[in-house]
C-alpha cells in the first residue's frame, strides 16, 4: 500500500482513537457497493402511491416528487452560502448559478403539468387530493425566506406600513401567501392554512430566524462594493429572481388556468384560494432583489407577461 496513504490513514483514525488495524480488517468484510443500493432506488421508486385508478395521477405524483427533490438541491446551496465562513465573489455566483440552473429546470419542465396530463381525467383524480395544495410544500417556503429578507415576503397591500423590525410572530401572519387563505376582515384562516401552520409554523419561524441575517439578498449586500457590481452577478442575481418570481410563477398560474379555468369558469381550487387573483405576479409582487430593478421595471412588475 502507498506509504502516504497508510500515515494518513493512521493518523486521521489516531486523532478519533481509533485503532487503524481493526478498520482495515473490517474492510476484508465490507460488501462493495452497487448503484441501487447507493442511489437508493428501490427506496425512491416505492414513494409513488396513486389514489385513484387515473393513470395521469402518475404524471402528477412523480412530478410533484421530481420539483421537492429539485428544491432539496436548491435549499443545499442555499445553505452553503449562508454558513459559507468568508464569502468570496467567485463561491457566491458559482452557487447563485446552481441555484438558478434548477429553477430554470423547474420552469421549462411545467409544461409536464400544464401539456402533460389528460385534463378530464385531472379534473376526476384532483377531487381525492382535496384539500392538499401546493400551497402546502414547506420547502418552497423555505427557498423564499433564504432567498430574501421577510420583508420583500410580506403581502404587498403591507408591505410599506408594516415596521420592519416586527416581532417575527407579527411579520408571519402578514405574509404575502396568507392572503390564500385568510380572511383579513374576519382574520379567520381556511383549513389550508391552518393545518399547513399547525405542522411547519414553529420550524418556519426558527429558519425565518436564521436567514434573517443569512439570506442571499442581505448576504449579496454585505459583499465588498467591487464584488456587488459585478455585472456577471447582479445578471445572476436578477436572473435567479425573474425566473422564481415571474418565469415560475406564470408556468404555474397558466397551469392553472389550463385545468380549473373551462371555457372561461373557473373551478375552486382544491386548497380553496381565490387563485385566479392570488396567483398572478403583478398581484403578489414577489422580489427577492428589489434593489435590482429599475423603478421602471419594479411599476412593470408580473404586466406584460
Ligand atoms: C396541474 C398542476 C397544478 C395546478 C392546477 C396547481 C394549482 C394551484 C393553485 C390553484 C394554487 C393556489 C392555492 C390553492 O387554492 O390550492 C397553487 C399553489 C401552489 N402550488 Fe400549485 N398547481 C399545480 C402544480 C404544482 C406543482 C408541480 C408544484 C410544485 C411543487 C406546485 C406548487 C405550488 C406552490 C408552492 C403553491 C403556493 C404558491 C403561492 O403561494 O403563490 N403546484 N397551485
């Protein structure tokens, strides 16, 4: 065996205590490792359980699986540059480019949901997955709040009065995607809304914490001046943004349109919102970069998509 390798292997199980000998007698044992055992697949390929005997539902499923996977690989990144130590302009744009290569995925792929299901058979199988929604994926709303400050996510009609520095208890129940399924005369909250808070409210508040200081946007905005004007990464910042806030946005409210609007009747969604309203971006006005745009862009925001 190379020598280098023996002294380092030797020291590396020195400094846990660990005698290097019995490691290397155990691997006279191990099994070698094959693909499906690695990737997991029986595992993956056993998480797709219809409800109803539609094949399309399939599509629906495993598509819905693919986008919570695609999520997982964004909030990664997301991650290592909010825990990065020092943050150099290079790491930054290199994760920020990961991040926006997924959602351009996510975006040109929702012609799977809008083309890719038959929507007789959508309208039928919809009906058994009443009242979950999209609206229900935790790690969407786990990508908003590390991408941006609370701020920026707060509903739009509050966003100019609200204090800033409101207890974070405060600032989530004016969130832009309460209006999904609040009544703000009344305050009551639909049944999305409240079984969607009673599971991830407290974890959503402990993250919120966290990327308060730790968000791409405040993360941006704490690199030194010559790095923030790097043309190549305010392209990736504001690309990152457009596609999320705009390119998504708009596959997934034409999707919408597609099922639930019928010869110009719309049909309740099965989480219940007002979506024909809710879900357009001039009415949710979702920036994660605000300082990005111009003022021109900011008043043309979601008009002319
Ligand atoms: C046929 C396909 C789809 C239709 C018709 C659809 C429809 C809707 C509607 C009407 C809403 C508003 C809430 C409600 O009342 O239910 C919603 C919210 C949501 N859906 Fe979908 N959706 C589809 C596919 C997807 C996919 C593939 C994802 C990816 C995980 C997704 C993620 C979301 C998210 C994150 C929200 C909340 C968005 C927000 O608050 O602005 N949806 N969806």
């Amino acid at each position: 065996m190379n020598e280098e390798i023996t002294k380092q292997l030797k020291e590396k199980f020195d400094n846990i205590g660990q005698d290097l000998d019995v490691h290397l007698q155990g691997l006279l044992y191990s099994k070698p490792i094959n693909y499906w055992d690695y990737i997991q697949t029986d595992a993956l390929l056993d998480l797709q359980t219809q409800r109803t005997v539609l094949p399309d539902e399939m599509v629906f499923i495993m598509y819905h699986q693919i986008n919570e996977l695609l999520f997982k690989m964004i909030l990664w990144e997301i991650d290592q540059v909010a825990t990065a130590e020092s943050l150099t302009a290079d790491f930054f744009s290199t994760k920020l480019m990961r991040v926006s290569r997924y959602f351009d995925m996510l975006t040109s792929s929702f012609e799977i949901m809008r083309l890719g299901m038959d929507v007789e058979q959508y309208n039928k199988f919809r009906n058994t997955l009443t009242p979950a929604s999209g609206f229900q994926s935790a790690q969407y709303r786990k990508i908003e709040i590390s991408s941006t400050e609370l701020i920026n996510l707060i509903d739009n009609r509050f966003r100019a009065t609200i204090d800033r520095d409101t207890p974070f208890e405060h600032a989530f129940e004016h969130l832009y995607w309460q209006a999904a399924g609040k009544d703000y005369k009344t305050g009551k909250k639909s049944y999305l809304l409240t079984v969607f808070e009673e599971r991830y409210k407290e974890e959503f508040i402990r993250f919120a914490k966290f990327y308060n200081t730790n968000n791409l946007w405040t993360k941006f905005k704490e690199l030194p001046e010559a790095v923030r004007t790097n043309q190549d990464l305010v392209n990736a910042m504001r690309h990152y943004d457009y596609t999320v806030n705009i390119k998504w946005v708009m596959a997934h409210y034409n999707t919408a349109n597609h099922y639930l609007n019928i010869d110009g009747k719309t049909t309740e969604a099965t989480g219940g919102s007002e979506w024909v309203k809710y879900m357009h971006p001039k009415y949710q006005r979702r920036i994660f970069f605000p300082e990005l745009w111009s003022k021109q862009e900011l008043d043309e925001w979601g008009e002319n998509v």
